[in-house]
C-alpha cells in the first residue's frame, strides 16, 4: 500500500452538512443567469448531462461552450465556514497515518483546499487532484483515474480509495484499488470495506498492521 485517495465532498465531511445544496444553487444560478439557459430546461438537462457524462460541467463544455474555469469559480462561491468546523478527530487520524495522503475530487482545488481548511486538515494531504486532472472529465470516467496514477506513478493495486460514491468506486476497483465506502450506500462486491465516517481509516489500517505511525 503507497497511496490512500480520498474523495472530498460528503466523504471528509458528512452528507447531513449538505454543503452541496449551496453548489446547487449556484450550477443552476451558473446556468440561468451565464450560459442563458431557460430556467424551465435546466434540471432536465442536469440530469441528461449527469446520465451521459458524469457531471453537468461536461455538458456544458460539450454542447453550451461554457468556460470551464469560470464555471468552477462561480458555482465554489459558497460560504462552507457556516456549514463546516474543525474535525479534530479526522485531523488526528491523518496526522497518525503514515502514508501519504491525495484528494481526488470532481471539485475545484480552490474549493478543495477551502473545505479542508476549514475541517482543520489541509496539512495532512500531500496534494490535490481535482476535475483538471483529465481535462475536466469526472469520476467514475476511467480518465481521471489513469492520470492521478500516471502522476503517482504506482498501480491500483497500490491504491486505497476512500468514498461516498459507489459508482466511483467500482471504477477504481476496475484499476484494481482498494475500495472503502464512506457512508451507508447501498453497494456491491466491488467494495472492500465500509466505514460510517472517515476517521475510522485509522482502525481500519491498524487491523491489517500496516499504514498507521508506531505510538
């Protein structure tokens, strides 16, 4: 084991924060109000775009020629210090790993790097992988995947990945990762393990004797 990969959004914080409902606003704010779309389309097409490429931005790129860079700036605008606090549990547990530790986020690395500051955490990440990583393709599409292991230059098999999404998941079990489940998901047998909230990768490495700091 070289590397744990953890996703950001609803996997280091809970779901019941529901920080995403404030990005939700601000996607469909973005595709009112910039790429002019009629209000009357846009959650019909969020779901088309969902379906066909993983994530609204995609369709947009593919079919509304929206700036990608402007998208992420303007639907990251949100307030996450009134939704997100220091989790001193979480920050102990990845002071006491002794692996290096990745995010790898459909998100923004700005946005990134705001939800982990405010969970207290930025520190215990050696580096972020956000939705450039593969000119803007999103998990669960293989793309991303194969670029954050070309950038580590390791294999799957080298790989812990920790996530909400189960689709995500089964991806990264196709590149043969170690695959936890953040969250109670139904799921399949393309996950490894479950966790009820991410602190608890450290109980999880400690019983395979491998990943944790000696004490």
């Amino acid at each position: 084991m070289k590397a744990l990969l953890f996703d950001l959004d609803n996997t280091l914080y809970p779901a019941e924060k529901d920080l995403f409902s404030l990005i939700d606003v601000r996607i469909n704010r973005y595709m009112e109000e910039v790429a002019e779309i009629p209000s009357s389309q846009v959650d019909s097409l969020r779901r088309q775009y969902w379906q066909e490429y993983g994530a609204t931005l995609q369709g947009l790129i593919r079919h509304h020629e929206v700036d990608a860079e402007e998208y992420l700036d303007y639907v990251h605008q949100v307030d996450i210090g009134q939704l997100l606090t220091p989790d001193l549990e979480l920050q102990k547990t990845l002071e006491d790993i002794d692996l290096p530790c990745f995010i790898f986020t459909n998100g923004s690395r700005r946005h990134a790097e705001q939800v982990t500051s405010a969970l207290g955490i930025r520190a215990e990440f050696d580096e972020i992988f956000d939705i450039r990583i593969a000119n803007y393709q999103p998990k669960p599409n293989p793309q991303p995947y194969q670029q954050v292991l070309k950038q580590l230059g390791i294999q799957g098999k080298d790989c812990v990945m920790i996530e909400d999404s189960p689709a995500n998941l089964k991806t990264a079990k196709d590149f043969g990762m170690t695959t936890i489940l953040v969250g109670t998901q139904p799921t399949g047998s393309f996950v490894d393990a479950e966790l009820s909230r991410p602190a608890e990768i450290g109980s999880w490495l400690s019983t395979r004797h491998t990943g944790i700091r000696p004490q």
